[in-house]
C-alpha cells in the first residue's frame, strides 16, 4: 500500500467513524428518550457521551488533517468548488456537534439525578433534548452531503 493509499484509508475510516457512530449513538439516544425512563435516558445519554469522547472527537481532527494532505498529493487548491463547498459544510457541522456534545453531557446529567430521585424528567431536559434533536439533522445532512462531494468532485461551472 502507497503512503497515498494509507492516507486516503485512514481519511475514508474517519469519516465513515464521523458519521457512523453519530447516526448510531443518535438512533440509540432516541430510542431511549423514547421509554421516558431516565435510568434507561442516562445509561443511554453515559454511553453516547463516551462514544463522542472516544470516536467522533478524534475524527474530528483526523479529517480535516488527512483532507488537507490529500489535497497536496492531488494538487488541489483551497478555491476548488467542491472543496469550498466541502469546508463550509464541514464547519456547520461542527457547529451543530460542540453544543451537542453539551446538551448530551447536560441531558445525561438531568436524566441521572431524575433516576436518583425517583420523578420525572424535568421540563429543561424535555427542552434540551428538542434542541439536541434538531442540531443533529443539519449535522448529519452536512455530513452525507461531504460524502456526495467527495466522490462527485463537481466542478460547478
């Protein structure tokens, strides 16, 4: 395997981490939102937490390093369209991810102390968990959309 080929693996395994595991952990949050249980929301939140920590985080800095070594072994320009068009994405991305990554350590939290003391969930994670269900459909649209870029590579002319 060429030093290209391991780059451009280790490039395409980070963004298939980046977006499997946030659809993943995503199906698995909701689904236990579902219940209305909060010891089954906390174990679920504890979980979904961790695996940000251990797999998207580091995708998340792997990508945009790989991304620019590939362009230099391509020769491709930062003002390349799809590029461009790649980056933005990209950034609304993570700008969608850093609060979510918040409001999921703070939904755990709430869900935990509900669990300890036997009520309900409280009205804020009700509101926490809306806005973390809404931050998560720009993401993921941002990410598939990188996918079809980076295969398609349009030119936009």
């Amino acid at each position: 395997m060429t030093e290209y080929q391991l780059i451009k693996l280790v490039h395409v395994v980070s963004s298939t981490l980046l977006f499997g595991t946030g659809l993943g952990t995503a199906f698995h949050f909701w689904r236990a939102h579902r219940t209305r249980d909060p010891r089954i929301i906390a174990n679920a939140a504890r979980t979904t937490v961790l695996a940000d920590w251990l797999f998207t985080a580091p995708a998340v800095i792997v990508q945009p390093l790989t991304g620019w070594w590939l362009m230099q072994q391509l020769q491709l320009s930062w003002s390349t369209p799809w590029i461009v068009v790649a980056l933005i994405l990209y950034a609304v991305a993570g700008a969608c991810w850093l609060p979510v990554v918040w409001l999921q350590m703070r939904l755990r939290d709430l869900a935990a102390g509900a669990d300890r003391g036997q009520s309900p969930l409280p009205a804020e994670y009700h509101r926490l968990y809306r806005t973390w269900f809404l931050l998560g459909w720009p993401a993921f649209v941002a990410v598939l959309a990188i996918f079809v870029l980076m295969i398609a590579r349009p030119s936009f002319s």
